[in-house]
C-alpha cells in the first residue's frame, strides 16, 4: 500500500509538470515610497520571504539576496518606479544571482541606513518584506520652516540667550540680512531686543521695521499614507488621499494668517504619500516645537448610514463612549498596516507605549477642540456636539495641545462625495483656521523656552 501511494504521487507530478510544482514564494505587488524622512520599498509575496543585505559605501549601494525566488514580471517593475525626486534612492537593479535567489541592488544618492524586516498578513496585505532607507544628511524641519519667514530683506531679530528657538530664528534672520546686504546699497536696520522668551522674527508687512513677532507653528497631521491606504470609500476614494488634499488646503490658510500680528507657519507630518509611525507623528510635531497639534482623518463604519464630522481629544482615563473608544483602537493600529518594524532599536522609528499626557494639555485641547466644532457645523453635519476623548497614540504629545479630526464618514456615499468636492473641502479648510483662529483669540500663545 505505502509503495502504490508513492508511485501514485509520482505519476501526479509528471502528469502535473515541473511548472505546476511550487518552487517557492511568488511576488505579488512592488511598491516604492519616496519621502524627506527615508524611502521605503516593499515587495509582497504569498509566503515569507527571507534576505541577506550587505552594504557598499563608494559609491554608496545596497545589495539584497532573496532566497526561494525567480525573477518575475512584478519584480522587474522595481527598476521603473523609483522617481527621479526619490531624496536616497537613485536606482533598484534586479537579477537572478542564482537558481532560487534573486539579487536586488539599490544605487543610493547618499549613505543611508538600511533596515529591512518582514511583516505578517494583516488587513488587504499578505506577507510584506520592507527595505527602509534612512538618508544621513536630511534637511532640520525646524530651519526650512523658518527660513520660509525671510524671503524679503530684513533686519535680523535679537534672541534671547535662553531660547534655542529664538536663536535659529535669528540665525536664519541674519543669514538673509547678510545676503540681502550683498545685493543692496542701503544698509538694512537692525530689531531691537524683545524682552520675552518668545521666538522673534521681523513682521512680514514691514521689512526692516523696529517690531518683533512670534512665529506661531501649527502641526498638520495627514493621517495614514503609504502602505495604509485607511479607509476606502464604496466609490474607492482613499482616506490618505483625502485628508492629504485639506491638510495642503488648510496649510495655504495657516501660512497667509496671523495670531494678533504674529505669523503663522503650518508643518506637515507628511506632504506626500508615505507612512509615519504614531509616534514619529508625535515627535515631528515636538521637534519644530509646534503650538497645536492637528490630526486629519476621514471615518468610516460597517454601514453607509452614520454621517457627520467629530473631532476628538486624548482621555488620560475611560473614553468618553463607545463608539470613541471603538474610533481610538481602530486609528491605534495604523502602525500595523502602514508597516513599522517593531524589532527596531533606531528610536526614530521605534514606537513606545507611553502616556505622559497632561491635564493642562487635554483641557486646552478640549478648548481647541470646541471652537473647531463650533466653525465645522456650518460647513455640514456634525456626528457629535461636543468634543470626544479616548487614547488615541496620535495625541499623547504631554506639550501641544492636540486633536483629531474626523471630517466626515468616508463610508456614507453622500459624504465621500463631499471629500471629493474641492470646494467643499475648501470650506472645511476655512472652518479649521477659523476654529484655530477662534482657540488663539481666548488662549494666546506663550513665549516658548522649550528645547529644541
């Protein structure tokens, strides 16, 4: 019987054909996602994959082996999407380097820091294997964002001593005095000192004038993006996309306003299609020391019925309902579909489980909170009145007052195609600056003396 069984088996296979044989994973999707912070490649497959990496520094190159692998069509699609703009990445090459093992080459435009890890099946994805790049030289998020307050000739502001803020401020200022005075015949008069811990910088409507201001910096969160699409729509519009498209509209509103005379500045967590970590969302908006904290969603639920905008703040207990707490654990997992490598030892992408969050924080954010309901309700619907809390990870800064903003449920056909309206988003973007103008009329910002 054991002997019938074997010649059976055997008789199957020649009758299946060597091609119909599993020889190992097959690769699914390539994708390639370009951004400041690092560029990430994906390859999914069907079954695990497993790689050996070596680096080479002149020219700077990274060379991956993947076992159990035949080149295929998808694979080769690598070589055509890496985009000329890619910041680390200036070309993949791939090739069978032997029978069963695939070689991937990625010509880098700088040294980088390579982290390669797998990650299980989850959501749409099967199993994903993920190269991230991290560039070694990258642009302070903080300078580029001053630096956009002197693009006309000014005198340069005094800092005090005791606030680093202040002192890049102005740094940057003289910089560009230095560079205007090069071009001009007429010296340009120096600010006087400002007495306060605040960063200073020249008054944009009057270049060279004997006033000093305080740059007011708001954080725009855009949420999901990348490898997590976040909710998708029944016409298919993407929640990443949408939430992108305001933050850039409520971003052009942030950088034309002002708080009392003190301009405003927008910093974007992502301008651009790829994944941030919770966390690294979180200390962004802490590195450019930012006075708010504004995170961009799009809801979405099992049934087309719910509809309306909510906005949320962090609960340092209980949430405030179910449905808040339901909200909280669904935007919590993000990490696990944007793909974050949780055996990392780089803190930059390492997520902690923390909750330093303050009482001062959450009743400032629950005051940020209102006065953006408050604007939001005559754009269209709002799902809930007031102002919800739960632990959402997005939220937990102990120093920035912080919100999430649900803009409408995806999931509701009428409201995806609001998401989709330019001018409806247009309005949305006018109510959010009006809700943020409203919480700094009642809750001006004071002078920083954060580190950097």
């Amino acid at each position: 019987m054991k002997r019938r069984s074997v010649l059976q088996s055997g008789a199957l296979a020649l009758l299946l054909g060597v091609q119909h044989i599993a020889r190992g994973a097959t690769i699914l999707a390539v994708r390639v996602w370009p951004s400041p912070d690092y560029s990430r490649v994906t390859l999914e497959s069907d079954t695990e994959l497993k790689a050996k990496q070596f680096f080479v520094g002149s020219p700077p190159r990274l060379a991956i082996d993947i076992d159990g692998l035949d080149l295929n069509p998808a694979l080769k699609e690598l070589v055509g999407k890496v985009r000329a703009d890619d910041p680390t990445i200036a070309g993949i090459r791939v090739g069978q380097f032997a029978p069963g093992v695939v070689r991937l080459v990625f010509d880098l435009k700088q040294v980088a820091t390579p982290q390669v890890f797998s990650l299980t099946p989850i959501a749409a994805y099967q199993h994903r294997m993920v190269f991230d790049l991290y560039p070694t030289h990258v642009v302070d998020p903080l300078e580029a964002l001053i630096s956009e307050r002197f693009t006309t000739p000014a005198g340069p502001p005094v800092a005090d001593l005791d606030d680093p803020l202040a002192q890049l401020i102005a740094k940057q200022a003289s910089k560009s005095t230095t560079e205007s005075i090069a071009n001009t015949a007429e010296p340009v008069p120096a600010t006087r000192p400002n007495s306060s811990k605040a960063a200073v910088a020249p008054h944009p409507n009057k270049p060279g004038a004997q006033d000093t201001d305080r740059l007011i910096i708001i954080a725009l969160d855009p949420g999901h993006g990348g490898e997590d699409p976040g909710a998708i729509g029944p016409g298919g519009t993407r929640e990443k996309d949408v939430v992108l498209r305001l933050a850039h509209l409520l971003r052009e509103r942030i950088n034309g306003g002002s708080v009392n005379g003190n301009p405003m500045r927008a910093y974007l967590t992502r301008d651009a299609d790829f994944f941030v970590p919770l966390q690294v969302r979180v200390k962004k908006a802490q590195r450019v020391q930012a006075d708010l904290f504004v995170s961009l969603h799009a809801d979405a639920f099992y049934t087309p019925r719910p509809q309306g905008a909510s906005v949320f703040a962090l609960s340092q207990g209980g949430a405030s309902s179910t449905a808040a707490r339901w909200m909280a654990a669904k935007e919590n997992k993000a990490d696990q579909i944007g793909g974050l490598n949780v055996t990392a030892k780089d803190s930059q992408v390492r997520r902690a489980l923390f909750d330093m969050s303050t009482t001062a924080q959450i009743n400032d954010s629950l005051k940020l909170g209102s006065a953006m309901l408050g604007e939001m309700k005559r754009v269209g619907r709002l799902h809930k009145p007031r102002v919800e809390q739960a632990s959402f990870a997005v939220l937990k800064a102990p120093d920035i007052p912080s919100v999430l903003v649900e803009a409408a449920f995806i999931s509701n056909p009428e409201e995806e195609a609001n998401l989709n309206s330019d001018a409806y988003l247009d309005r949305l973007s006018l109510a959010l600056m009006r809700g943020i103008e409203g919480y700094f009329a009642k809750n001006p910002p004071l002078a920083r003396n954060r580190t950097v």
